[in-house]
C-alpha cells in the first residue's frame, strides 16, 4: 500500500506553488509596465511614488494654466502692438499733409483733397483704437471689452468709452503686461489724436490763408505731442512683451524639470525591464519543470 502524502502549510508543494505565482504576478507585471512604458501602472504598486506622480501632474496643469494665459497675454499685447503702429503711420502722413498745406504751394482744391486724405487716415486711426484680440474683445477698451471703446458723436468728436484697466496674465502672476488704456494711447476727446485730426481737417477747408496757417501749425505740435503718445505706449508694451517671453522661457523650463522629474518617478528602464523578464521567464520555466519532475507523478500516483 502507497505511503500516504501529506499537505499542510508547510509542505515543500504549497511553498513551490506560491513562488511559481509571485513569479507569474510580477511577469504579468512587467508586461503591463512594458506595453505602458511606465513603472506605475497602480498607485498600490508603490504608493510614495504615486503621491508624488499625482502631485507633479498637479503642477504641470498648473503650469499649462499659466503658459495659456501668457499665450493670450502676448497675443493681446502684440495685436494692441501692431494697432500702434499703425496709428503712428497715419499720424506721420498726416503730418506730411500738414507740412504741405503750411507752405501754401498749393490750391484750395489740393487741400480739399488733402482733407479728404485726412477723413480717411482718422477713420483708420478710430479702426485701429477699436482694434479686437483673437476672443473679439477690444484691446484699448480696458475692462469694458465687450463694446468699442471709441465713437464719433454727431458733431464728429471721438470719446473713449471704456473703463478701467483690462485683465493680464493672472493666473501666471502677471497682471500688468495689458494693452494701455485708450486715452493713454489717443489722448483725451479734447486735445488727443481724434481731435488733433479733425482739426486738421477744418484748417484745411479754412480759405482764409491767416486763419488757416495758425491753425496748421497748432494742429502740427498737437500732432508731434500725439505721437508721442504712441511712441510711450508702444514702448510700454514691448517692454510687457519682454517680460512675458521672460515668464514663458521660465515655465517652460519649469516644465521641462517637471516632465524629467515625473518620468523619473514613474518612467520604465525598458532595457532592464526586458532583462528581468527573461530572467524570470527562465526561472518559472525551470521551477515549473522541477515542480513537475518532483511532484508532478508521486501525488496522483499514490492517490491511484
């Protein structure tokens, strides 16, 4: 009669049999990491390291965030930018028309004509202070950007009618790189660079050579006073633009140290990823054909 075989905790069959399954848990393991190409495929897999894998993802959205918002920032400055300089170019040929005008060479039709030109260039310039961002809002309208900032009423006088100061780049912490204000660009309705045309416009229709030279004249100094203006506010915004490329370069780096650090901590080694799995592979294929050579028959033969 067979000597019966005896199981419990502590048989050598149990043992080999709980080491073969370890052993398949951590091939099953790697081939999860592996097709993934990261090391922590659960957070229970190593929970330190999850914690910091959430907190480092936490502030890379952090930093998304901010680098939105610096985008629209410079997208804002650089439209409001250009919009200067265009209105700095009409400023300058209306100071060309001006200049010849004053030296009375021509006729009182040239000067129609010139006045006409001049309609044109302060209907651009009107174009240019309700200029829009890529959203539709108006860049020189301060925090009422929903509506044009400037108008011209019935008797043709050009006032702001915006408010306040427009938003910046909050959620990076800068507030202040923002369009200026109109009226730090264009002046005010009574002396800023709408009122500096039209009058330029009335001293050239004015037939009377004593009137009209005085008034060309007040017109040319209220026109250099103008674009002046607009020299300081283009000034202003490229120094913003400056320090928003500043405040991009640092998050980006900052991302880049983020992305370096999350990849140390949950990135996988493939080349010592392979390495262990073959290992392992050979290791389960030779327990398994111990396990078999050992207890394969001897069980089921004494049970038969």
């Amino acid at each position: 009669m067979p000597s019966p075989v005896y199981v419990n905790s502590r048989s050598p069959i149990p043992v080999q049999s709980d080491r073969m399954g370890r052993l398949e848990d951590r091939l099953a393991q790697l081939d999860k990491q592996i097709s993934t190409g990261k090391r922590l495929t659960e957070p229970a897999e190593d929970p330190a390291a999850a914690n910091r894998a959430a907190m480092l993802a936490r502030l890379d959205s952090q930093l998304v965030a901010e680098e939105r918002s610096l985008q629209r920032a410079t997208s804002r400055l650089a439209l409001a930018e250009t919009a200067i300089e265009n209105s700095g170019e009409a400023l300058l040929r209306a100071r060309e028309l001006a200049l010849a005008a004053a030296n009375g060479t021509f006729s009182a039709d040239d000067r129609l004509v010139f006045a006409r030109e001049v309609q044109i260039l302060r209907a651009q310039l009107i174009d240019s202070a309700n200029a829009r961002d890529e959203s539709g809002r108006f860049l020189f309208a301060g925090s009422r950007n929903a509506e044009p900032p400037y108008a011209a009423d019935i008797d043709g006088v050009v006032q702001w009618r915006g408010f306040s100061q427009a938003p910046g780049a909050e959620a990076a912490g800068i507030g202040t790189a923002t369009p200026p204000r109109g009226p730090e660009a264009f002046g005010d309705a009574a002396s800023g660079t709408f009122a500096q045309l039209k009058a330029l416009e009335e001293a050239l229709a004015e037939p009377d050579a004593e009137l009209r030279n005085p008034a060309i004249a007040a017109v040319l100094d209220g026109l250099g006073t103008s674009y002046n203006r607009l020299t300081a506010a283009q000034a202003s915004l490229g120094a913003g633009l400056a320090r928003l490329e500043g405040e991009g370069t640092r998050i980006a780096a900052a991302r880049l140290d983020t992305a370096e650090a999350l990849a140390a901590v949950t990135g996988l080694d493939l080349t010592a990823a392979f390495a262990e799995m073959q290992a392992l592979q050979l290791t389960l294929s030779a327990a398994q054909a111990s396990f078999s050579r050992i207890y394969g028959n001897s069980l089921f033969d004494r049970l038969g």
